[in-house]
C-alpha cells in the first residue's frame, strides 16, 4: 500500500472516530449503538467513559445498555470493570436476561468463574435473592483482590476455581464450569455434568492433568477467542 493511501486511510479513519465520538455524546440511541460499536471495533479505549456514563444513565434503553456492556467488554479497559460490577444489580435495569448477560461478559473477559443468579421478585422465592447477592458480592471480592493482578494470574485464578466447581456436588455449579471451561479453552474432555461418578471422574481426570501440564503457558488469543497453549 502507497504512503499517500495510506495517510488518507488513517485521516478517514481518525474523521470516523471523530464522528462516532460526536454521536456518542448528542446522538439518538440509534447512532450511539452504531458509535459505540465503531469505536470498539477500533479499540478507542478512550471511548471507555463515555462508553460507561450511557450504559448507567437511568435514561438509557435496553438495548444501548447491553451494546454499551458488549463494547466495554471488547475494549477491555479495567477502568470500566466497577461499572459492570454495579450493572450486574438490578438498580439501573431489572432485566434478568440482561443481568445475566453483564455476568456472562465479565467472566468471558476476566476469564473468572463466578456461578451468577438473576433474581426475579415476581417469580423466584426469597432464597434466590440471597444467591444473587451473594453472586455479586462474589464479583466485588474478586474486584477488590485481583484489580492488580496481571491477565496471566486472572487467567490462572479463573480456570482454577472452575476446575473445582466442577466437582461441586450440585448439578447446576458443575454445568455453569464446564460452560464457563468450555468459553475459555474450546475443550470439555467429554464432561457431562449429569454423568455418573465414575465418569465424572475421568474427565476431572483429563481436565487436571492438561492444566497441570499447560497452566504455565496458556495464553488469551483474541483472534481464535479463547485460550491457546504456548505461542
């Protein structure tokens, strides 16, 4: 490619940003949706806080605060992380599925295994509400410990506690691991969390021995969306 195409690629691409960056401000939902996925797609993470500030505005609708989450989540900019931790309660927007869907970003992202229950006033018995607080407070506690720690020892941390969930002796905990396993390393040894013991314990069997054979060189790839070993 010449040098002349080239710069004029780069001041398109600059002028688009510039664009999106404006609509993300004074723009309709619409154009903020289409903003906020342009500027990810170019990872401008100095887009994160205003990014951040509409998928908290008590105005904003449903689906621009689930693209909102989606585009801070591809940047992966930690500073955005305490505005997903508070968008996983129902303050802002009681919507179950999209509570879930915040969860489901963060450990996809994080690389952490934190079982995560919506909970439902109108349905679920008062229990449910214990386990979602519970589920939050999980992910503030992991926040507050690890905010320094490197991707490395997230990645290490994260895999770990799934291994051990998937021992758990309830059925649901150990179909949440194998899920979240499967999200982070496009494996799953043949896991069937409603197997019997005997072959539950040959695939925990598999599971431990690779990471105790890989867990010093695994590594996130953004392009193949998981975990690779070595490279």
């Amino acid at each position: 490619m010449s040098r002349p195409l080239l710069a004029l690629l780069l001041v398109a691409s600059l002028v688009h940003a510039e664009d999106a960056a404006a609509q993300l401000e004074k723009g309709t939902p619409e154009e903020q949706r289409s903003a906020m996925r342009t500027l990810a797609d170019q990872g401008a993470r100095d887009a994160g806080p205003a990014i951040a500030r509409i998928a908290e505005a008590p105005g904003t609708d449903l689906l621009t605060r689930q693209m909102a989450v989606s585009c801070l989540a591809s940047l992966r900019d930690r500073a955005s992380i305490p505005t997903l931790l508070r968008l996983l309660k129902p303050d802002l927007e009681p919507d179950l599925t999209f509570r879930g869907y915040v969860a489901d970003q963060l450990a996809a992202w994080t690389h952490q295994c934190i079982p995560f229950l919506a909970y439902d006033p109108q349905s679920d018995p008062p229990e449910a509400k214990k386990l979602e607080e519970s589920s939050v407070n999980g992910w503030a506690t992991w926040w507050l410990q690890d905010r320094e720690k490197t991707d490395a020892q997230w990645i290490e941390r994260g895999i770990s506690r799934a291994l051990e969930l998937l021992k758990s002796p309830d059925e649901s905990i150990r179909a949440f691991a194998i899920q979240h396993l499967k999200t982070q390393t496009d494996l799953d040894f043949d896991y069937d969390p409603q197997g019997d013991p005997a072959a539950l314990g040959k695939s925990i069997e598999q599971w431990d021995r690779w990471w105790t054979e890989n867990r010093s060189r695994v590594r996130w790839d953004a392009a193949a969306g998981h975990l690779v070993i070595g490279g």
